[in-house]
C-alpha cells in the first residue's frame, strides 16, 4: 500500500514553486566535489563529509551547510553542473514545472559576477540531457498542444520527459541594498532568458528588512513578481512588514501568531508549503503539527515544495507523500493540490494553459 502510494506520488504531474539551486545538489555531487577540493588541499575531505551525510539540520547547520556548499559549487563550471543534474532529477520525478531559484553570486577569485554566474546556470539549463527542458519558448502554437505534453509518456507517444523550467534570482539577506537592486536590475535585463521572479531568503537572523525594501519596491514597479520568506522564526515586526508588502506568494510561514494568521488567510498569498524543511529546521513542531493542515482545511492557496530536497534528503513526490500519510489526503485531493499549483507560477498565460492541459489530459486518462 505505502509503496503502490509513494509510486502514485512520483507519477503524479508536480509543480515545483521553491526550490534553491545549491540546496537541491546530489550528496553524491557534492562529496565528489568535496573530494576534489580535498585532493588539492583546499578543504580537508574527512571533515566536510560527515557534515554533509549527516543528519542533522538545525536553522544555523543549514546555513552553515550552505557556506560550504558554495565552496564547493561556486566556479562556473560547477554551477553549470549543478544546474543540469537538478533540472535532470526535478524531470525524472515528473516535475513538469520547474521554477528553480538562485542567488546571482560575485567572487573576485572565480572571475565571477552576478551576470557571469547566471550564464552558468543557463548553460546548465541548456545541456539538461535525456529531458526535453522547456526554457523560453513561451509561446506554444496551437499544433504544439497535447503533443509536446510534459506527461506524452504516458501514452507510451514521447520517450523523454518534458519539464519547463523558469529561474526566479534570489537576495540573500546577507546582501546591501545595492548588492539587492543589481540583483533585481539583472532579473529585468534577463526577463527574456527564463527569468520570471524575485525571491528574498537566507539566514532569517541575519539582516534587516529595511535593506531590501529599496529592491524588492524597485521590482514592484518594474512588475516583477515577488516572494518572499516569511516568518521561518518569529521576527513580528517582518512578517508584518512581510504581509503589508503583499507579494505574489511567500514561503514558509511558520511561526505567525493568532492576528498574523488571520491577515495572511485574509490576503489569499499562495503559500509555498516545505514541510520536511520546516519540521528539520525546527519552524514546524513535527508533521502532524505542521499549519498545511490549518491553512489546506481554511482552502487557503497552497503549494507543496521541497525547499532543498538535497539538503534535506527529499524530493517533491515524498512531500506529496507525507501529506497524504500525515493528514490522509485521497489521491484525487492530492491531484488537484497539484493542479492548483498551475495557477501560483510566475510563468505567462500560454505556458499556464498548456499546463493545464496537461492535468486535464491526466485527469481523463488517469495515472
Ligand atoms: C532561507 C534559504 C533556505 O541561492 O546559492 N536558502 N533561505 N531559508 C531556507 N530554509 C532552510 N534554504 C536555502 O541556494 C542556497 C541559498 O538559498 C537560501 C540561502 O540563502 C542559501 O545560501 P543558492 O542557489
């Protein structure tokens, strides 16, 4: 039962809104890495594997982790890497929406600037192999419908297992309102290149909201959508500022109170849900005690994600899992949690109808 269940969770169509690039890499990737950087004496190997296959992951561990996972990833030949094997692993699920998100790095020492390091990942996002990677042809004509379904498969029509994939540019908390502003001037200058939003994350201890306010208004203008992560620990004076700012979706949402809550479910911001993230980190108390529950049983917009499925040993079909173990979800109400989550992507109406196509299609012909 538990196994026909998990093998419906990854045939399943999925919409995948929240995941980071750098949290999303192979273990195995990332110990060769480490490896390498270890046989040229630029890290000590021992070290850095145990805290990569271990399992703890408390909100200071992770960032932490992501320290040195940007050691390990952060030349451009590597990001480039990255980016293909996570698009490959999102497809191979049946992830046939991708939005993947990034943080646009500079570091002197590789050569690298915020544009450079995009061209990196784009370049990763072009040699995705075995997968037809849908990046910027938004635009379908009519001829394309059903044929160019990322589920063809299913009929036995298509071998390779189509996914579109969109980058949204991440500011990292750590960033100055400069550093901010050049990110989302880049997500302008790359709107044509799979670019379709702005994210605000990083170390929610570290910074002050009103460094990013300048480029997160700025993007407002420029009508680019926004997301933001919202309330991983209880800093009441953001995640008010957080929900007054209305973005297009948030993340998270863990520790709101009483009045917090209220005005979210009030302003219907599609919520991006990480409940493995959120129970590892400690934002959520355990599964069962997760706010999916409260947030799915008031019909508020909700997304299932997976955040940093390497970092946290997880992939979008065992999220869809443990909603349906944790809170007993039917498979009809998992289908259709995955089908709303068509309608939160930042992506334009011609890919969303295509979308949509795609889980009527599904619908019709079942799994
Ligand atoms: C906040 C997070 C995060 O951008 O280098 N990131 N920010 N909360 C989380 N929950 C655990 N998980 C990941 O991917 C890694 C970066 O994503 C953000 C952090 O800024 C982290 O450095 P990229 O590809």
């Amino acid at each position: 039962m538990e196994a026909e269940m998990r093998e419906w969770c990854v045939a399943l169509p999925k919409v995948e809104l929240h995941a980071h690039l750098n949290g999303s890499v192979r273990d195995s990737t990332l110990l060769e890495l480490a490896k390498q950087l270890g046989d040229r004496g630029v890290i000590v190997f021992e070290d850095v594997k145990d805290v990569i296959m271990k399992n703890g992951r408390s909100l200071p561990e992770c960032f932490k982790l992501f320290d040195l996972f940007h050691i390990l990833t952060t030349d451009h030949d590597t990001v480039t890497r990255i980016t293909k094997e996570v698009v490959g692993d999102f497809a191979a699920e049946n992830v046939v929406y991708l939005e993947i998100r990034t943080t646009p790095k500079n570091n002197e020492a590789k050569g690298m600037t915020k544009r450079s390091y995009m061209n990196a990942v784009l370049k990763g996002l072009k040699a995705v192999e075995d997968v037809d990677a849908v990046l910027f042809d938004s635009i379908l004509r009519p001829d394309e419908t059903l044929s160019r379904t990322p589920v063809g498969d299913l009929d036995g029509v298509t071998k390779k297992k189509k996914i579109y994939v969109r980058l949204l540019l991440s500011i990292d908390r750590r960033e100055t309102t400069s550093a901010a502003l050049d990110t989302v001037n880049l997500a302008m200058e790359m709107k044509d290149q799979g670019v379709v939003g702005i994210d605000l994350s990083g170390n929610p201890v570290v910074g002050e909201w009103e460094t990013y306010l300048p480029a997160l208004e700025h993007a407002k203008e420029l009508g680019i959508p926004i997301t933001i992560h919202c309330g991983e620990v209880p800093n009441r004076k953001e995640i008010q500022a957080v929900l007054d700012f209305c973005p297009q979706r948030l993340g998270h949402v863990c520790c709101l109170n009483d009045e917090e809550w209220k005005k979210l479910k009030s302003s219907m911001i599609p919520v991006e849900i990480c409940l493995t993230s959120n129970v590892m980190t400690g934002g959520a108390p355990s599964l069962e005690l997760h706010h999916f529950a409260d947030l799915y049983n008031a019909k508020h917009p909700l997304s299932l994600c997976t955040d940093d499925s390497g970092l946290f040993s997880t992939s979008l079909s065992n999220e869809y899992y443990l909603v349906a173990s944790t809170f007993s979800l039917s498979k009809a109400e998992l289908f259709r949690l995955a089908q709303g989550a068509v309608e939160f992507a930042f992506v334009d109406d011609e890919v969303k109808k295509f979308l949509r196509a795609v889980f009527e299609h599904v619908a019709r012909k079942g799994l």
